[in-house]
C-alpha cells in the first residue's frame, strides 16, 4: 500500500488507521477527466461527495487527506447529518458508541396511542398488574 507521510505526520493516530482502512475498502483512486468540470475527479459510492484536481497524481495524493479530514470532523462529532448518513465504511468505530458492555435491552416495548386520560391512569403500577390480570 502507498504510504502518505503528510496524513502520518498530520493527523491523530486513529484518523491515519480509519483512512488506511478506507482506501482497503476503495482499492485503487482511478480518477477521470471530468469534462463538465475541466478538472481530475474521484468518487466512491461509499463516501460523501467527490475530490478533483489539476493533475491525476493530485487526485491521488489528494483524495486520502479529504478522507482524513472527514474522519477527523466525524470523530469530533463536527460532521453534518446529511454526510454522516452516506457514508458507508465498514472499518473503526468510535470510542463509547454503542451500548456499555454488560447491560441488556430489557424487555420489548411497543408504543400505542391512547387518550392521555387513559395513559395517566396506566402509569399507575397498580392499574398496569390489573391489566395484565385481566389479559390472563
């Protein structure tokens, strides 16, 4: 794998390992002459918007320094919602997402709408036992 030593000695740790993995899941940046644009454009389905340049060796220097600057934003939570959701990369996670280890989901629940007359007097635990009573 090419190594790019402006992202090693630029970014954080985690960011150079994120972008490492992205370009895994890319492959090769095989950037094309975009006509429209008069410039050299690379995009992957699974990433946000493309990267263009001058040159293709731009492109492909370029192109993984947009990567880790996307990490970095995501990592600091300073991504917009609209990027977060077309990104589709399989590799890292960040640090306490997800549920703390050794907690369950408990049991399932289902929401239903009912008049708030009637949702107050179920909140009541001693009504709830007497539906369930009921219910059998």
């Amino acid at each position: 794998m090419r190594r790019f030593p402006k992202l090693e000695t630029t970014y954080a740790p985690e960011v150079v390992k994120l972008v490492k993995q992205a370009l895994e899941q890319i492959g090769d940046i095989e950037p094309w002459f975009d006509k429209d644009m008069g410039c050299w454009r690379f995009e992957h389905p699974d990433f946000p918007e493309s990267y263009g340049g001058e040159s293709e060796e731009e492109v492909k220097q370029g192109y993984p320094l947009y990567l880790a600057n996307m990490f970095q934003a995501q990592l600091e939570n300073n991504l917009a919602p609209y990027i977060e959701e077309k990104i589709h990369f399989r590799g890292g996670k960040r640090p306490g997402a997800g549920r703390p280890k050794g907690t369950t989901k408990g049991p399932r629940k289902v929401a239903i709408k009912v008049e708030p007359k009637m949702a107050a007097w179920l909140k009541d635990p001693a009504h709830l036992k007497q539906v369930e009573k009921l219910m059998g």
